[in-house]
C-alpha cells in the first residue's frame, strides 16, 4: 500500500530529452527548479503522484550483476547523498537519452523529484521519482476584460494523465529497490521506459502471483480449451466468471481447490494443470501454489475478463452467474439460438 498524504517535494529538476534516433538533442536544465509555488506544487505532486496507488511492484534487475543497472546505480547515489541530487538527475537524463532510440518515442520534459515522507506499506521512507511528459494539450483561456471575454488558447499538460513515471522507493535496496512504474503507451514498440530505461522486473509478491495465475487461466480458457474440448462460447465465459469469483470470495489461493472449483470435470483439470506447468517453464513465469489474494490484482486483472457473448452484429448477452440459466440449440430451419431463464426483468 502506497500513502502519499503527508509527502513533501524536497527537489526537483528538469530536463529535456528528445528522440536520439531522431537526432532531437538533450537539453540539460543550469539546475534545481526553486520556489515552486504552493498551488502549483499541489497540481504538480497530484500529476505525478495520482496514478501510483495500488501499482503492481517491481524491482531494478541485470543479467550479469545488478550494480550494472544505471538507474538502480544513480538511485542509490541520491539516496545515500542528497546533495549529488542535482548531478545524478542529469546522468538519468542522459541513460533516458540512449534509451530513447526507438522511432516511436517522443521526446519531452523529464523531472526527477526526490520526495519524503512517503509510507510504504506502512513505513515511512524516501523516495526518488522520474516522469516524463510526451503528450501536450491545447486549453482555451477565457479572460474577462471589462464587459467582455478575451478567448485564447495555451498549450500545456493535462494533469489527469501522466505519460510516463517511477517512483524508487528506498527500500529493499539489496533486492534492487521497489519500483513502481505507469506508461501510458503500452504498446510493445515503445517497451523503451520500462525495458531499456529502467530494466525492471516484477517482485515475487502476492500481488505478482494472483496477476500472473489470472492471466494464465484467461489464457487458457479462450485459447488453449479451443483445440482441446468442444466447449461454448457461454461455457467458456462461466469458466472466466468463476475463476474471477473464486479470487473473490478467498482470502488464499490453492492450486488444487481453485482447479476442483472452476474447471468441472477431470480431463479439463488435467488440462489445466499440464498448461500451468508448461507454461511456467516456456515463459520462465513465477507463481506460487499456495499465497494471499491480493484484492488489488483481482480488481485490476478482472477488468479483462470478457463476460459478453456477441451474436453476429444483433445481440450481446453478459453473462454473469448461473449458466444452467441459458441454452444452446439450434431450430428445425438450422438456425442457431440461445434460450434464456430468468425471474424478474428489470
């Protein structure tokens, strides 16, 4: 759990970087920005800081020795000297500009922020952030001017949407910090903030865990049932609804009772446990038999569960609970039909 309630921005700075490949340049800021005006600080710590909540946790990693992980590096030389702040902020300036060869990546402002009084599941620590804005708007001004109104425009950034931000928290820095990141492109030919900038990795928490088995049993579900059993589109949307509802209605995960309670015959639950275990060992995917549901996976992974059945381009069904209440058949003139059960139309 992440409480920014009582956080204070102690430093910031701000650079430009642009596209390398675009041969866009960086400019490097003559220092610290001082004086921030109240009001503004609080738009400005509400922009960067809002998306964070419940945020899934990563940790710095590298294939040879995590030293090598140049965030992680200049992370830790803020963290252990404060006053190098303004130096360091200036080297992740420069790692952001070699990362940022791809011919997708916008260039834009990028502050680092060192910010105290931060509380991490529940203890307090330091925390270092680094967010970048890609994406202006355009704002019409109304000004008032006598009797009458001067309409104008300004270019500026929308403060509900943050393009790209990490926040390290101090914090397990052996195990190469925590890490929480949001990118608003997502798309896997603009990976450049999270893989090449940052070189992160999921933490193998609880939150991790219930994510990936979610993932992993919608995977199978729509795409591995499909050439292995003769199963409805409704049958396969009952599966997925509970899954969802067994992550729900427990506190724990076990492999052996989510198996018995979601998949309702014993060569589906054979099946799945062959892809569980294929699974983990072609995609290297880590996830634990027996955890703690985390509620905030639940609630974010669940939000991709499709519970609608489309219907040619006439009808959508979503199905949420008993699928003894609908059935398949099809009518003497060979059309398809779907009959439905209900108490009470509201």
């Amino acid at each position: 759990m992440i409480d920014f309630t009582a956080v204070t921005l102690e430093k910031i700075a701000t650079h430009f970087v642009g596209n390398k490949l675009r041969d866009e340049k960086i400019k490097v800021s003559s220092g610290t920005i001082n004086g921030v005006e109240h009001e503004t600080e609080k738009y400005l710590l509400k922009y960067f800081l809002s998306p964070f909540q419940d945020n899934e946790k990563f940790n710095f990693s590298n294939p040879t020795e995590l030293s090598l992980n140049a965030v992680y590096t200049l992370a830790g030389r803020i963290f252990s000297e404060p006053d190098s702040f303004f130096e360091n902020s200036v080297e992740l300036a420069k790692h952001l500009y070699e990362s940022s060869i791809h011919p997708k990546v916008s260039g834009g402002e990028f502050s680092i922020c060192l910010l105290e009084n931060v509380f991490l599941d529940g203890v307090e620590t330091v925390a270092l952030g680094l967010f970048k804005t890609e994406v202006k708007d355009v704002f019409l001004k109304f000004s008032s001017r006598g009797h009458n109104y001067d309409i104008n425009h300004e270019t500026g950034v929308n403060i509900g949407k943050l393009d790209k931000g990490c926040i390290i928290f101090n914090h397990k820095a052996k195990q190469g910090y925590s890490v929480c990141i949001v990118d608003s492109n997502r798309s896997s030919d603009t990976q450049y903030w999270k893989d090449s900038f940052l070189s992160i990795e999921p933490t193998a928490d609880n939150y991790h865990f219930t994510k990936n088995l979610l993932s992993l049993t919608k995977d199978f579900v729509t795409k591995e049932l499909s050439s292995d059993f003769e199963l409805s589109k409704a049958d396969k949307i009952d599966m997925l609804n509970r899954s969802v509802e067994y992550f729900k209605s427990h506190d724990r995960f076990d492999k052996n009772k989510f198996v018995e309670e979601v998949f309702d015959n014993p060569e589906l639950q054979k099946s799945f446990k062959n892809f569980n275990e294929q699974c983990r060992e072609s995609k290297n995917v880590e996830i634990s038999d027996d955890f703690a549901i985390s509620s905030q996976a639940v609630k974010k992974q669940s939000r991709v569960f499709k519970s609608v059945l489309k219907l040619d381009k006439n009808f959508d069904i979503y199905i949420h609970g008993n699928k003894e209440l609908i059935e398949k058949g099809t009518d003497k003139n060979g059309r398809k039909f779907y009959k439905i059960y209900y108490e009470e139309e509201k």
